[in-house]
C-alpha cells in the first residue's frame, strides 16, 4: 500500500471515529451499561454452566455466612445464595423483557389507531387508559395479579395490563403530531389506504421516543415483578426469582447475605436500564448534541 493509499486509510478511520464520537454512541453511560446488561445477558445464557451448586437444592449448612465455599453464603434451607442468584436472572429479567414487549405491542397499536383515527375510536381508547393510569401502578397490578391467582405468568398479565396506557398515550402524541406532515400528505394523495399511511409513513418515524421509554421502563418492571413475588403474588416458592428470595431475607433479618445478593442485582439492573436510556436519548437527540 502506497503512502498516500496509507494516508487516504487513516483519514477515513479517524473521520469516521469522529462521526462515532460525536454521535454520542462512545457516552460513558452507554458503555457502562451496555456492559454491566452483557453479563447479564450472559448469566442468563450461562447460569447452567457458571453456577457453583444446584439452585435448588440443599448444598450447605443453614444459614451459613459467605464463605469459600459459599461465596454469598446459604439460606435457611441451607441452599447457595449466589447460585440462586445468577439462576434468578433467568426468572426476573425474561418476565420484565416479555412484560415491556407485550405493553410495547398493545399500547402502540391501540395509540396508533386512537391518533389516527380520532373520533369515537380516540375518545374511547383513552379513557380507559386514563381510567387505568388514574390508579398507582403497582396497587392495581396487586389487585389483577390477586384476582388471577399467584404465579409468575399472572403477574406478567397484571403487569401488561397496567403498562400498556403509557405507550398507548405515547404513541397517540407522536402519531397525532406526524400525520400531519408533507409526506403523510403524499401518501394519502398517491392512493395509500389508511392502514398503510399509519404502518408505513407513521409509526416508523414514532419508534424513537417509544424505545428510549420501553429502555428506562425495563428497569421499573423488573422491580416491579420482584415487588409482585415479594407480596406472593409472583414467583411461587422454591423458584429463585429475585423478590421471592428477598422475601425470604426479610423473614431472616441478622443474615442480611440473602436479600442483599437479589437486591444488588435489581439495582444493577435498573441503574443499567435508566442509564441506557438515557444516553440513547442523548444519541438520538440532535438538537441536544448541536
């Protein structure tokens, strides 16, 4: 490779460096919790594979303090504290993801067609969201998941039938202030049916804001199940969901190693989340970065 072939290489990396740089993908933020989400991606793929002993099954003595062989100590059943933890991942981090998918998917579509259409169809839409917005989140997530019965898969149904408002009203405000634009215009002028004007030259341009909220919600989510399985709503017991082990660390309060392995890795995750979300903000926020 010549010199000038050399040089002619080096500009286009570093320029394209700076384009990176200055989109804000390189933010601290992002990388932190892109990070710290990784190996928890990780634990959830591998906890099979990585975790010391059998999560459910009695490795140790009853309520031993960490040690070399327990790295976060037992619990009274004498079962490994952080093997249950790495295999609670697997139990609270899929609920929240199929938690945020289905609210994602139900909201967005009925705020789609509540901004679109307007009328009868928009009044209707929200006010149910309003009427179910008007309770606090995790009271009426108490009440569903109770009339459902315990369970993991009732508390992701209370919990989608609580979420679902925020995107629906979301996405109606993004619909309502895209459709009126110049290509939506041409759209209707070229002979697109509705339905095809909405999908096609609306809601891809809303998916932003929907996404960087749906990233700072995740965190919430996982909170909130473990605050379902906390109450017995949630995970039924010997399942090593995050919440249900903090229950049991709070019926053992002078061994504090049970409940605080889960609760640092809800905390983990929730700062990931919010800090993820924020820096994709940043990223997608043009106006800020200029």
């Amino acid at each position: 490779m010549t010199a000038i072939a050399e040089t002619a290489l080096f500009r286009a990396v570093g320029a394209r460096t700076r384009r990176i740089r200055h989109s804000g993908w390189l933010n601290p933020q992002i990388l932190v919790a892109g990070a710290v989400l990784a190996a928890w991606l990780f634990v959830v793929v591998a906890a099979p594979w990585i975790a010391p002993f059998d999560p459910l099954a009695e490795t140790g003595a009853r309520l031993s303090a960490p040690s070399a062989q327990h790295l976060l100590g037992t619990d009274s059943l004498g079962r490994d504290v952080f093997s249950r933890t790495l295999y609670g991942a697997r139990e609270s981090l899929p609920i929240a993801v199929a938690a945020i998918g289905a609210s994602l998917i139900i909201g967005c579509l009925l705020g789609a067609i509540a901004g679109f259409f307007g009328g009868v169809v928009d009044a209707t839409i929200m006010r149910v969201a309003d009427i179910t917005m008007a309770f606090p989140a995790i009271l009426l997530a108490m009440a569903v998941a109770a009339a459902l019965g315990p369970g993991l898969t009732n508390a992701l149904l209370a919990i989608v039938a609580v979420w679902w408002p925020i995107y629906a009203r979301l996405t109606r405000g993004q619909v309502m202030s895209i459709k009126e634009r110049e290509h939506v215009e041409a759209s209707k002028a070229i002979g697109s049916s509705r339905w095809r004007t909405l999908f096609r030259h609306i809601l891809p341009h809303s998916v932003t804001p929907i996404m960087v909220n749906a990233t700072m919600d995740l965190g919430q989510i996982v909170l909130l199940v473990a605050s379902l399985s906390f109450l017995g709503l949630g995970a039924l017991p010997p399942s090593p969901e995050w919440g249900a082990m903090i229950t049991e660390g709070a019926k053992n309060f002078y061994q504090p190693w049970i409940a605080a392995a889960p609760g640092i890795a809800m905390v983990s995750v929730t700062l990931a989340m919010n800090f993820l979300g924020d820096g994709l903000r940043d990223v997608f926020d043009v106006r800020a970065r200029r």
